[in-house]
C-alpha cells in the first residue's frame, strides 16, 4: 500500500518523506543520503563527540521537522521521574543546550536534583543517542543572545505561558497573551524573563544505538571519568 512499508522485523510503518522528490536530482540526493548513512566506525573514536555530531548533523538533513527533538528525564528530589520532548539548540563538547521555564515541573525538578537524561530516537536513521549528566543554567548572556532569535509572539508567549501551571477557571491562556501582547506594544525589545532560560547537560555517560538486522542491534556506551572517555560495547 502506498505510505505503508514493511520493516526488516516485519511490521508496519508509515514511510515519511524525508526529502522532497525530483527527478532530476534523485539520484546525486540518493547518493548523497547514502555518503550521510554514518556507521559504526571500524575503530571506535576515544570520545563520543564526534560521532554524536556526524548523527546529528544526518538527523539534521534527514529528518523533518523537529530533527532535534529530545526527550528530557528529570527526577523529583523522591527519586521519582517524569519525562517530556525538548528541542536541542546547541551542542558542544561541553553539553547539550536546551531552553524552558525554569517554573515549570522540570524547572523545579531540575533545580532541586540537578540531573538529567536526553533521549534522541532517530527512527528514519535506525539510531538513538542517550545522555545522562549533570544539568545546570547556562550563562545569562547566551539566554538572552538565543532569546533574541525567537520570534516577537512567541517571546509573548512565553511571558503569556506559566508553564506546567493550572489554568484557573475562568482564566485562559489566549486572554493572558493578550494583555502581553498589549502591554508590551509599544516596547521595541522585548526583554527575557528572568524564569525562561537555557540548560546544559554536561554529559558523564553516551550511549549510541544502531540498529541491526533481526534485532542484533549495536550499543557503544562512552564514561566520562575526570577529562578523559572510556568506551564499551553492551550487549543490545
Ligand atoms: C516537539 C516538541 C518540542 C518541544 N520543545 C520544548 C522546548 O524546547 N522547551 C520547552 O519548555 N517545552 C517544549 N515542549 C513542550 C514540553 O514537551 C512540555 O509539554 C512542557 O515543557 C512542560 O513540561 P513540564 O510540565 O514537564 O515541565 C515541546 C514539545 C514538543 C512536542
């Protein structure tokens, strides 16, 4: 049928387009797709940075929309857990940047056990990254230096959104954005509030996944100890 194919395990699932078709440029784009389908590498590199960034900078030209999307895992101070989908905005050797409202649950969460996990599933790729570390605020500047790309409704918004809140009865969000948006008309710049900010998970463990044939899937699992990486491979 078509829009249905058959995974290698035999079930079914929605083909999504990844690019649009031509053509004419099928084949150089087909090409190029199969130079992008980064492997496990022969010799596995001795830090996990570089071939988390070949995943996903292919997440990124493969992968639409969202490519970066995350689920982000934090715990309450019980130990409980709780889980949700974040955007990636940067990443570096020193971690992963994300932004939220640092009122919300995983706000709150967060500044009172400061760990997290970030799950990348990266169906389309057949590979998933996993991050655990610690998780702090970033540098105020850079907060606002990303905020100031956003655009003017949704720095509104986010003023407008108590994030995790209850709407009380008799509230709603679209009259709430619209006594920002009144009261911030005549302001040129709309400045950052100081609870919407940027996190860094500064990675201690990653896990790269791919997946293999009848189920023999691959793990490469990296540890951070002081500077240096240890690397292994896991059973899947
Ligand atoms: C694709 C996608 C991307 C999202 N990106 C973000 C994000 O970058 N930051 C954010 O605060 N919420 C984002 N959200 C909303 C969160 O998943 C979540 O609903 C919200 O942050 C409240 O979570 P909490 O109550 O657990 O704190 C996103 C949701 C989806 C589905």
């Amino acid at each position: 049928m078509e829009g249905l194919g058959v995974t290698e395990q035999g079930s079914m699932y929605h083909k999504k387009p990844i690019l649009p078709r031509c053509f004419i440029c099928q084949n150089w784009i087909d090409g190029y797709l199969r130079a992008m389908n980064i492997a496990i590498p022969d010799t596995l590199p001795q830090s996990p940075f570089s071939l988390v960034s070949d995943i996903l900078n292919e997440a990124k030209a493969r992968i639409h929309p969202n490519p970066l999307a995350m689920i982000l895992a934090t715990a309450d101070t019980s130990g409980k857990p709780s889980s949700r989908t974040v955007l990636l905005k940067k990443y570096d050797e020193t971690g992963f940047v994300f932004f939220t409202n640092s009122q919300s649950r995983k706000g709150c969460q967060m500044r009172d056990n400061p760990f997290a996990s970030l799950t990348f599933y990266l169906e389309p790729l057949g590979k998933q990254i996993q991050v655990e570390g610690s998780v702090q605020l970033i540098d105020p500047k850079a907060s606002d230096l990303y905020w100031q790309t956003r655009s003017r409704e949704s720095q509104i918004g986010a003023w407008a959104s108590a994030q995790s809140r209850e709407i009380p009865p008799g509230d709603d969000f679209k009259s709430r954005y619209a006594n920002f948006k009144k009261k911030f008309d005549t302001v040129a710049a709309i400045p950052r509030p100081s609870h919407w900010n940027g996190y860094r998970v500064s990675p201690k463990r990653i896990e790269i996944w791919f997946e293999g044939d009848h189920r023999l899937h691959h793990r490469i699992c990296y540890l951070k100890s002081g500077e240096s990486w240890s690397v292994s491979r896991l059973y899947p």
